[in-house]
C-alpha cells in the first residue's frame, strides 16, 4: 500500500531541474552534464540522481540508462527516487542517463505504411545497428559501434572516477525502453561482463534472435517487459529470450504487461522493480 501511493505521488506531481551544488551532499540533486566522446568526436549530455547526503567515500549501486533526454528523466524521477529512499524502500544509488542525439540524420528517411517520409535521428543509428552505407552517409559510418564504445568505455569509466566508485559488475545496472532498451540488449550480448543487471521494455531491435548466445558464459540478470498492444515481434523475441535463458541455465524474467508503447506504463514498471531490486536489506 505504501508503495502504490508513492507510485501515486511520483505520476502525479511534476519538479524542475536544478543547477548542482558546488558541495556535495546534504539535499538529492539532480542535474545534466557533459564529456566529450572521443569516439563519437562530440559532446554528449547525461543526467545524474545524486541521492541525499551523498558522500564519495560511501559505496553506492550506479543505474546506467538510455534516452537521457526523454520523460523518464524530466521531473517524475527525483521525487520518485527521493521517495522510495526516504522512505527506506529502496537503498540509495546513483541514477545516470545519457542523452541521445536526437538531431536529424541528413539524407536518410523511411517511408510508412500510409506512404509518409519520415526522416531518422542520429539516435536511429547509434541503439540500433542498421549498417548504412558510409559512402552515401559518411557521418553515419560506424556510429553504431563507436556508440557501443562510447558507451561501455567512456560513460560508465567517467561517471565512476568522478564519484569515486569502484564497481564491480553486480554493482551496475542498465535501464533501456523501446531503441534504448535494443540498444542494451546488443549491449548484454556482446559485453555480458560490464553490467549484472538489465531492465529492458518494449525492446525495439538488439539482434535479439541472430545475435551469439554461447553456452558457459555469465549472462546478466534480465527483466524484460513488453506490451500486449505492441507488435507481435516484440512477444515472439521475448518468447525466444525466455527459453534461451532458460536453457543456458541464466536467470531472466520476462513479462507480458497491459498497454502499448507508452512512457507512463514504463515509468510504473521501472518504479516497481528498482523497488524490488533495490530494496533495503
């Protein structure tokens, strides 16, 4: 009951942005910043949750998202994480998410069913590998990979010298929906050592079924949602993931849950299982 009303709390109620505090510590913060991606040759946002009294000397769990700049991270998510903190629901952790470049990609487009042209975004490119042709998009040769890199070797090194965390793979967690959620699943596959836990919903690519499954190898714990007014091949990769998993001995829980493709359905799931996933001990 009591989690149901802070869920309650967190989808109703809207906060702002703030600028940080010099000193950390004392109140939450929650504030964008920036690195430079040597990979991807540009600057690229991230949001950081800094939980209450946050002291670099303490130990603390780091959730690593996708889609920085989408709803999940305006407003809901720091009285949300204050909430279940304060309230000893869940154990205090850092929460980033790096943005997206959600700027167009010139000259590449795809026609919809009813005939519009839709023109794509770099992030199109970056969670998804669609392998497009370097000669005719010259700014999109290898932007998947050097994403994918971007990522696993700049992101998650940077944000845990700043905070002065040293992790190991059971420490981190990967929170993706839709592209982002694609974007994590390749991200699973191809590098199962890096992070130990992925939330994953209404996962949109990730070679899910053409990527290597080996057997032997320590897949991270996977929670995997998706909508029961979403495309059948969302059901039918996690149809596969689940006996995958389940043959390669590897812990996974997969879901269907009732909605479409929708960022308030995701952000009560989300809630739920960090709730579960990081309760105090």
């Amino acid at each position: 009951m009591r989690l149901t009303i802070f869920i309650f709390i967190a989808l109703t109620v809207l906060s702002c942005h703030h600028k940080p505090k010099k000193t950390i510590g004392s109140e939450s913060q929650f504030y964008t910043d920036s690195i430079y991606s040597a990979a991807l040759s540009e600057y690229r946002s991230h949001n950081i949750y800094l939980p209450n009294d946050f002291d670099v000397n303490k130990h603390y769990q780091i959730m690593y998202a996708t889609d920085g700049s989408k709803n999940i991270d305006k407003g809901l998510l720091k009285k949300t994480l204050d909430s279940l903190i304060e309230n000893k629901i869940i154990e205090p952790f850092i929460f980033v998410a790096s943005h997206a470049n959600n700027k167009i990609a010139d000259s590449t487009s795809t026609t919809m069913g009813n005939g519009e042209k839709v023109y794509l975004q770099f992030r199109n490119f970056e969670y998804i590998d669609m392998q497009p042709d370097s000669i005719e998009n010259p700014s999109l040769a290898n932007r998947y990979q050097n994403h994918m890199l971007y990522f696993k070797n700049e992101f998650i090194t940077h944000i845990e010298k700043e905070f002065k965390q040293e992790l190991t793979k059971n420490d981190r967690y990967f929170y993706g929906v839709s592209n982002g959620a694609g974007f994590g699943m390749s991200l699973l596959n191809n590098y199962p050592d890096i992070i130990g836990t992925y939330i994953s919903l209404s996962t949109f690519g990730g070679d899910i079924q053409t990527n290597n499954w080996q057997q032997g190898v320590a897949y991270p714990r996977l929670y995997l949602q998706y909508g029961s007014e979403e495309p059948m091949f969302l059901k039918d990769d996690a149809n596969f993931l689940k006996e995958k998993f389940k043959q390669l001995s590897q812990f996974s829980e997969i879901k269907q849950y009732t909605g479409g493709h929708d960022y308030k359905k995701w952000n009560e799931i989300f809630i739920d299982l960090i709730s579960k996933l990081l309760t105090v001990q």
